[in-house]
C-alpha cells in the first residue's frame, strides 16, 4: 500500500530540505511512527510496511548513524548464551544466522573463527568442544573441528606458539551492518514505507492518556511539524531514555562502548576470525578478516556521554587493543602508525545493576507507555524477532493490522539480468548481489563504463558511489563514505586520496556548488580525524597499562 502520491521505489536523489511538503500528499493519520534509523527501527518499518500499515521512519542522524554501523559487523548465533543456560535465545539467533545467509549471501556470509588453546589457559579444547556440540545441535549443522597446534600455525602465521595445544574451529558470520540497513529500508520503502533521514521526534501528544500525535523536527531547517498518529516507537537505541524521560519515565538504558581497529590484511594477515582472550581481564577479542581489510575489536566501557554527537575510540582503548596484538602476535611489531581507522559503537545495554558492561545481557527489552513502545537492547542477528516483538506490543493501538506470515522473507533475491553483470568477477558479483539486492541492474544499468574496478585499498566499486549519491538521500559526505559505502574506514585518509574521482563522480548527483564540495570535504576531514582516526591528540606507539573499566 502506497502511503504518499508520486512516492518513487527509490530514494530522492537529495533528501528534501522541506519534511511538510514531503508529506503533503501523505495520509493524514499514520499507523505507526518510528524514531530511529538503525537495524532495530529499519527492521520494525520493513515487517509494519509488508502488512499494509502506514509507516513513517525518521532518524534524526543519517541512516546507520549509530549503532548499526559501527557494530563488529558480526551476526552471530548466540555461543555465549549457551554458557550462560540460555538455550532459548541461542536457538533463536542461530535461525536467525542461518537465515539472514540464506536470504542474503555476499552481505552476511559465513565465517570460520578460531579459538586457540593454550597450556594452562581457560577454555580448554575439550570444555570449548562441548559448547559447540550444543551450537552445532541448534544450527542443524557440524561447524566444529579441532585443528592441532602445527595446522594452526600453519593457518594464522605469526600467531603466538608458546603453549600452543591447538584451535577449535567453528562457524558464524560476519556482514557490513551499514549496507545491512540500508538493504532492509529499501525493502522497507518498497511496501509503502516512508523513511527520512535528518528529522527527529522531539515528543508526543496524548488524548485521554494515549499517543494521539507526534512532533517531528526537520534537523536541516529546524522547521517542527505535527503528525496524527496511533502509535510511536522509540527504536533509537542508546538514545532511548531521552524520548521516555519526557514522559516522566525512569532511564533503563547503560550505554557501553566498543571501538575497534583496522590493519592492513599485509600488515596481519588473518584468513580466519581469530576469538583470543586479552591477558589483562580474559575478555575475548575478534581478530578477523573485513573487506579486504584485518579488524581487531572489541573494548567493552561504559559510555555515559549520549550527547548527540560521534563516539570516539580513547587512547586508553587503543593501547588496550595494542597490547592485546603484541601478546598473540609478538613478532607483528603493531603500532598506532600500522593503524588505518577506527571506529567506536555505543550499545544500547539494559541496565541489570552489573558491576561493569560486559555482564550486562544482551537481550532486548520492550516498554509499553500507552502507546509509545520503546525498544531497546537485542542483536543485531536477532533484528527480525525484535520486530515483531514491537508490532506484538503495538497491535492493541493497531486495531486493523492484518495478520502476515512472520516467516516471510526480509529480502528481495538480487536482480542479476544487466550483461554488465557477466563481467564482474565471482567475489564482485557475489558481493553486489548481497549489497544492492533487487536494485542491482539499475546500479549496473547506470555505472560509467569506467567505474566497475574497485576503489584501491577498499572492495567498493566506483559505481557504488554513483548509486549511492543518486537514490540513497546522501546528505553530507560522511553519510557517502562512512556508511552508504565504507570507504571511509578502509582507505587511508578517509578515503579522501581520491577526492577529486570521488567529487568527479558524485558533486553534480548531489547538485552541490563548489562552494558547498569544500564544506562537506572540510566537515567531513574533520569527523573522520575526530572519530574515525587515532585518538586526536594521542599518538603512542608502545604499549600502555591495562584497560579499566568503569563501574
């Protein structure tokens, strides 16, 4: 069901600096209104749109901006509920795994991980063995296989081998959680969605105790309107306390920090994701392959700070992950200087009253204030159960949603059909097939005859650029480089070594004056050297204390 006349399938190629006249010719009342953009809101709009319900989704960053694009970019299928007794969750989260690589291959694909045992070291091979038979059990499938400590060697060079008894092999996998989003809104936006970016819910109004309306601010013009609703849902993650405590509402969320690293794959080459535990506190660490690239990640701090502005890793993380790569690869030699980017997540815990944030559950929570249905906590692997476990809660103000089969797919298959389609290599077609879905003819159907070859030091292609600032409501640069692709964390600074291909390409889609290029390229410089980079005054090249955490 279409919810706005003249509503295209794709994106506006400039997201409209007026959100009123955007949805002028929308419907008067909305069934549903979601505040935020991220995996769990784009999830919720996809599942409220298949069953014919007006949505409207507003982020008040840019799509991804949280969360869901600085995660580990892991789906796992839940190996440390099975620790903790959780079966239940574990099954849930294995289904989940094994059907987003179904649905979604060269987006979430499958990824061998390594736990290396050492003499004297918890866990050992045969404890660690007997939770993967309990995970393989669950994902119906044998993942598990014990390799010896001279195959191990031979697998990850350079790996530390004093003690060494050998690995367990297993099975998860890895995705990029920007692309992820994205992929999940345009399905979203498909069944009648409307998603803008750049526009916040500032608070709601009520008749007779429940939500009546919602206002709305358009973050570019400061320009507020007011919208007839039935029902709100606050899926803005760490940033879910801010809505509820005006409505008088306790704050329940902990936000922690995680940041991570990325190397060169020469500088550490890892074909594996290597699960290691840090000698400091045994908190384990991922070491693993990612576009093209070596990711090390992650710390696990509170971060009280949820200002509306960028996490940043802090020096304290970064020699903590350094010291971590001088224990399991000593002779690496890993400095700051070997370091490419970086990025720091905030995830959005429920808070138990636990002495530090890595005890904290990772389950989400749902909170029903008589028609704002708040979200927080959860997986990402588990995004689809978290939505229709908020369109359960929500149904008492949905009064006419019609049922739906909840088994029903998240994505559309990839259109294959363009010829350009044949020239691509198999890891190109595989990857684009999962990145862009449905839309990949039209992305290849309107690529220069120049811009298939990838982007040196990244495995984007240049095309993805022009689609990306054509239909995917690119408002600045760093939504460009950071999210719509990942440029930004995969060449050396920020990508911008080629700003004059990259402007070539996206400055007239964008219909950005020259002026207004070296703004954005200045703005942008300055996030990613803010946040994205070494921590901005701190350069160290040995190895510090150990990381502490707070309580």
């Amino acid at each position: 069901m279409k919810q706005c006349e003249n509503t295209s399938d794709l994106w506006d190629v400039r997201r409209s600096t007026n959100i009123a006249a955007r949805l002028s010719t929308c419907a008067q009342t909305w069934d549903l209104v979601i505040a935020g953009g991220g995996i769990t809101g784009a999830g919720i709009a996809r599942e409220a749109a298949r069953r014919g319900l007006r949505v409207l989704l507003v982020e008040r960053q840019d799509f991804a901006w949280g969360t869901s694009s600085r995660s580990s970019k892991m789906v796992h299928g839940g190996l440390r509920y099975i620790a903790q007794g959780d079966i239940k969750t574990t099954l849930h989260s294995v289904r989940e795994r094994e059907r987003l690589m179904r649905e979604a291959p060269g987006l979430v694909h499958q990824m061998p991980y390594i736990m290396p045992h050492y003499k004297g070291r918890f866990p050992g091979p045969k404890i660690f063995g007997l939770l993967l038979m309990v995970y393989d059990f669950l994902a119906g499938k044998r993942y598990r296989k014990f390799r010896n400590a001279t195959e191990l060697s031979k697998m990850l060079p350079g790996l530390a081998t004093e003690g060494l008894l050998g690995g367990t092999e297993f099975a998860d996998a890895v995705t990029d959680d920007s692309r992820l989003v994205m992929r999940v809104l345009h399905e979203a936006i498909r069944d009648g969605a409307e998603v803008i970016n750049y526009a916040a819910v500032a608070g709601v109004e009520r008749i007779d105790g429940k939500v009546s309306a919602v206002h709305i601010t358009d973050e570019l013009t400061g320009e507020r309107i007011t919208l007839s609703t039935n029902a709100v849902v606050n899926a803005t993650g760490a940033w879910a306390d801010v809505l509820r405590a005006q409505e008088g509402e306790q704050a329940q969320i902990r936000p922690a920090r995680g940041s991570h690293i990325v190397l060169s794959a020469e500088k550490l080459p890892v074909p594996v994701s290597l699960t290691v535990l840090h000698p400091q506190d045994q908190r384990p660490i991922f070491v693993y392959p990612w576009e093209g690239r070596t990711v090390v990640g992650t710390t696990d701090l509170d971060h009280p700070d949820t200002s509306n502005t960028e996490a940043s890793m802090t020096q304290q993380e970064l020699d903590y992950l350094l010291a971590l790569l001088a224990h399991q690869y000593p002779d690496a030699h890993i400095t700051s200087n070997d370091v490419i980017s970086s990025w720091a997540g905030v995830r959005p815990l429920v808070s138990s009253g636990a002495l530090n944030p890595s005890k904290e559950k990772r389950d989400h929570s749902i909170w029903d204030d008589q028609g704002l249905v708040t979200v927080s906590g959860g997986k990402l692997t588990t995004f689809r159960l978290i939505a229709l476990d908020v369109l359960n809660t929500a149904k008492a103000y949905l009064p006419d949603m019609p049922d739906q089969d909840d088994d029903a797919a998240v994505l559309a298959p990839a259109d294959t059909s363009h010829p350009r389609f044949s020239v691509l290599t198999p890891q190109q077609q595989r990857r684009l097939g999962g990145h862009y879905g449905s839309d990949l003819n039209q992305l290849l159907a309107e690529a220069e005859e120049n811009e298939l070859s990838e982007v040196p030091g990244s495995c984007a292609l240049w095309a993805e650029l022009r689609w990306a600032a054509a239909h995917e409501s690119v408002v600045h640069l760093d939504d460009l480089l950071l999210r719509r692709t990942r440029i930004g964390l995969l060449v050396e600074d920020g990508g911008m070594i080629f700003e004059d291909r990259i402007r070539a390409i996206c400055q007239p889609l964008l219909a950005w004056s020259d002026t207004q290029w070296q703004q954005e390229a200045l703005r942008y410089r300055e996030i990613w050297h803010q946040h994205y980079s070494l921590p901005v005054g701190e350069t160290s090249t040995t190895v510090q204390p150990a990381l502490v955490r707070t309580a």
